[in-house]
C-alpha cells in the first residue's frame, strides 16, 4: 500500500493546532487541579508529537510515560485487532492519568487501553484525543476532550503516519491517493 502515489492536502493548520491545544490545557488544568501528580499516558507512535507540545503548556506537575499498541501495520484500514507493544513503566494505582490519543476512529484503540488502565485502580482517568471520527466509531468510546472532529478521511502528519511517513509534518493533511 504504501508504494501508491499520494499527494496531502492541508486540513488543519499548525496555528489552528497550537491554539486549540492551549485551550485544552486550561480545561485539563481545571479538571485535574490539586493533583500531586498527573500521570500523562501518551500512546505511542502516533501521540508523541501532541503530548510533547501538551505537557508543555499544562500548568501541573507532570509525570510522561507510554503505552505502544498497533492495530494499522502499514495499511489504511484498522485490523480492530490492538496488540499491546510496550506497557507502563509506572503503577498507576490511585494516581491521576491522562490518556494521550493522537486519533480516535474504530475507537478499539482506546476502548482496549483504557480497559486495560482502569484494571490498575486509578484515581481519576481521562481522556484526550488531538483528532475525532465519529463516523468510523464501532466501539462504545469517546475522548473527554478532543482537539478536532474531522470527516472519515486517511490522514497524517503531526506525529500521525502512514507507513511510518509524515509524521514530521507539522499540520495534519488528508491523503489522496493519485494516478488511480
């Protein structure tokens, strides 16, 4: 698949992205005020761009640590099978968390983990996705925040890939794919 010729066409801006993560943090800062420390759960790959810039504007001590799942391979479509690949470093047992989401779709991704994460007794668990298709959910899950709804197209870039590309872009663009 990923041999296919594709150009990307801009969806959201990096500015649009900067401004709505701002705007995020000050919600999560109200929300988890008073907290010793916020556990903040990035998962892997695709999230590590977003949480970076993240943590960087929450007004809280933070703790990072990552869980690494796959459920793409190099494909376009979900395989709905989420494979852990990497667990927590940390216990999370009475602590707060902040599940990091760079995209729900199929929401299997994210309903797995945080099965997976309430099994460990947390204080106080939340999620936050930069990117949101609901029309692609099967499972019964959304994010407690969400940067942006978008329509059910591929995309990438700002951390999000496609077959390990693009992920250094820095907006997200929809890929269309050429000479089809």
């Amino acid at each position: 698949m990923p041999d296919r010729p594709y150009v990307i066409d801009k969806l959201i801006s990096a500015k649009s992205i900067a401004a709505r993560i701002e705007a995020l943090s000050h919600e999560i800062e109200a929300e988890f005020a008073g907290t010793q420390k916020l556990v903040v759960v990035g998962l892997l790959r695709g999230s590590f761009v977003f949480i970076a810039d993240l943590v960087r504007e929450l007004d809280l001590p933070v703790e990072v640590d990552f869980v690494e799942t796959s459920s793409y391979g190099n494909s376009t479509e979900s395989s709905r099978e989420v494979r852990i690949l990497k667990d927590l470093r940390g216990d999370i047992e009475g602590r707060d968390v902040l599940v990091v989401e760079d995209i729900v779709d199929t929401g299997h991704t994210l309903f797995h983990v945080l099965g997976l994460l309430n099994s460990r007794r947390p204080h106080k668990l939340r999620t936050i996705a930069l990117l949101d298709k609901p029309s692609r959910r099967e499972a019964d899950i959304c994010a407690d925040w969400t940067g942006f709804e978008i329509p059910d197209e591929f995309v990438v870039g700002y951390g999000i890939d496609f077959a390990q590309r693009n992920r250094n872009l820095p907006y997200i663009g929809k890929v269309r794919f050429t000479g089809e």
